[in-house]
C-alpha cells in the first residue's frame, strides 16, 4: 500500500508515542533511489520510490557511509518511520529512515 497523508492521519490516532507507546517502525522492499544529498557531511536526504509510486524524502541521521552503495536501478530495502516535514506552512511525509538494507 502507498504511504499518504490520509495513513499518516490514521497512525497519529494511535500517538502519543513513548516508552510504553512505541513508535511504529515500518519495512519496505524494493526500493529505488531517486537521488541522493550529504547533507552536513554525516546525514543523507534521499528521494526514494517503489512500483512506480510517487516519491518521498528520507532523511538518515549519521548514515553517511551508505552513500557509496546507492545506485540507479539497484534496489534495497528500509526500516522507517513516518513524519510531518513542515516548511513555510506546507506539510510535507517525511521517511525517518532507521536502517538499509543492500
């Protein structure tokens, strides 16, 4: 199924997150990548799509050294969360990426 807003509205229903609350970790496989940005020489901003499915941003804080095994038409697979990114007041999903896997 496709990550839209309307998910992303059904999953905060279910918040508070926190230490009896967990935040859902989601997995995805067969993932492609758009392309790829360094961002402050640690973090990587990716746009990323599946099936042909629209495109999302990932963000992966202090995972500088997956950069080099990003390839166009290679896919791989992802455990993330789900967040609102929300710039100049439009609202954007955002994948916070916690791990890949090649």
């Amino acid at each position: 199924d496709e990550i839209s807003m309307d998910f992303y509205k059904d999953l905060v229903k279910v918040s508070p997150f926190g230490p009896k609350n967990q935040e859902p970790v989601f997995y995805s496989q067969k993932v492609y990548m758009k392309k790829v940005r360094i961002l402050k020489d640690k973090h990587l901003q990716l746009e990323l799509y599946q099936d042909g499915h629209k495109v999302l941003v990932g963000l992966a804080f202090n995972m500088l050294r997956f950069a080099p095994y990003f390839k166009h038409g290679v896919p791989f697979n992802i455990a993330y969360s789900i967040q609102i990114n929300e710039y100049k007041g439009i609202k954007k999903l955002q994948l916070m990426i916690k791990d890949f896997q090649f």
